[in-house]
C-alpha cells in the first residue's frame, strides 16, 4: 500500500494533472517522506504556478489572546443561547498562562479542550458561569491532569482499582514517553507484544489487551491504537498526554 501511495503521489507530479493533493504529517516524518517521494523539486522555497511540491508547516496556536479567545468563543454561539454559560475572564487567562507554562514547546489545545470539559461538566442549572475559584478548587491545570489520567485509567480497571494497580498501568503508560531535543516531549509507537512485557515487569496481572482497548475510548482517552478494529501498535492519544506523563 505505502509503495502505490508514493506511486500514485509521483504520477500526479509527472504527468501535471490540475489537481492538488494534501499530505498531512508530523514533522518527525517530513524526511522519510521526502526519501520515499523520490521527486527532485528546487521549487520548495517558492510557489509554483504549476506542478510542484509546496511545504506547509502548521504551527501550534500558542498567542495568549488568541488561546483566551478559543475559551470563550463557545459562549458566544447562538448568542450564547446554544451552550448556556459562561467562563470568567480571570479564569481563561490564569489557564491560558498555566497551559504555556507547564507545556513549553508544541501545541497546548488538545489539553486546552481536557480542562475546558473538566470545568464545563461541573457546571449546574443553577450556576452556569465557570469562575477562577472553580479551577483552582481543582488544584489548577496538574489537578486537572491527575484527574483526567486517573479517570482515563479508571475506564479500563473499573471505579474501585486499588492504588497500586493505578500507578502500575501509569507507569506502563510513562513508558510511551520519549524526550527529543530541545525538551519536546513525544509519544512512541510500541507493539502489542513489546508492552506485554513490560506489563509483565511491573507485575499487571492477565491479559492487558482488552484493557488497552478499553485505554483507547470512552471520555477520557489515552491510548490510540492501530488499526482501530484489532490494534496492535499503541501510542498515547496526542503528543499533550506525553507532556503531561514526563512531568
């Protein structure tokens, strides 16, 4: 498959069809993906008017103002009718300035959105307006990770899982961490068999492939595993969760 891919990708660029075909990758990938392309283009510094390969790197939103407003743009939808509340503006900046201290390079949304559903789901009908107090009465944005891995963890070893079994399958999960250069934190890709092992090591009794399934869904996810209907390489759901594993 990944040969007719590139087969196909070389054919287009050949023959000039008009069509424009986007590619989208992680960056750690851009070099192999050129080596397999096998096209020597030097119009990559410029915009071709026809035919050519035009790089595109999407950077993470990380402007202050425009995290704040990411926060508070659900409010206003439908005139604020469609949600019903509303998110204090000490409380989207204290987040915001919490987000791109804790994660120093890369994108922050992906977690931006665990913390905004964190705070939403605790709103009443009676109070409908998410306040600072409310996300520091969740020990602020480590809280709110704590929370959230220890949820996730709980989807696969049921609400009343022992401390120690946590922290076991948490350790299990650290092990998908890696540092690059530069302190970027990233997930690994691990086989099925690779953390068995592991399991194995930190004594996780049974078979952990149907736990690992279960890692993978529900509302707090922290696995995704390929392909979807029988896995059997894993990674940790974004990037983000491996930052949140190394601290």
């Amino acid at each position: 498959p990944a040969q007719a891919f590139f087969y196909f990708l070389e054919e287009v660029y050949l023959r000039n069809i008009d069509v424009r075909i986007v590619v989208a990758l992680r960056t750690v990938y851009y070099g192999r993906f050129r080596d397999e392309l096998r096209i020597e283009d030097d119009r990559l510094t410029s915009r071709p008017h026809s035919g050519g390969v035009e790089p595109f790197l999407l950077r993470p939103i990380r402007d202050p103002q425009a995290l704040v407003r990411i926060i508070e743009a659900p409010t206003r939808l439908d005139d604020g009718r469609l949600f019903n509340f509303t998110f204090a503006s000490d409380a989207a900046h204290r987040i915001v300035k919490d987000l791109l201290d804790f994660f120093a390079h890369g994108s922050v949304t992906p977690f931006l959105q665990v913390i905004c559903a964190i705070l939403y789901e605790r709103l009443s009908a009676q109070k409908r307006e998410i306040t600072l107090h409310d996300y520091e009465a969740l020990d602020d944005l480590k809280g709110i990770a704590y929370l959230y891995l220890d949820r996730g963890v709980k989807q696969a070893l049921g609400p009343h899982a022992n401390r120690e079994s946590k922290i076991a399958w948490l350790t299990l999960l650290y092990g998908l961490t890696s540092t690059q250069g530069g302190g970027m934190v990233v997930s690994n890709i691990e086989s099925l068999e690779t953390l068995r092992v592991r399991a194995e090591g930190l004594g996780i009794p049974g078979d952990i492939e149907p736990l690992l399934g279960q890692l993978c869904g529900g509302c707090s996810p922290l696995l995704r595993g390929l392909p979807v209907d029988r896995p059997t390489p894993y990674s940790l759901w974004h990037d983000v969760r491996a930052g949140v594993f190394s601290r």
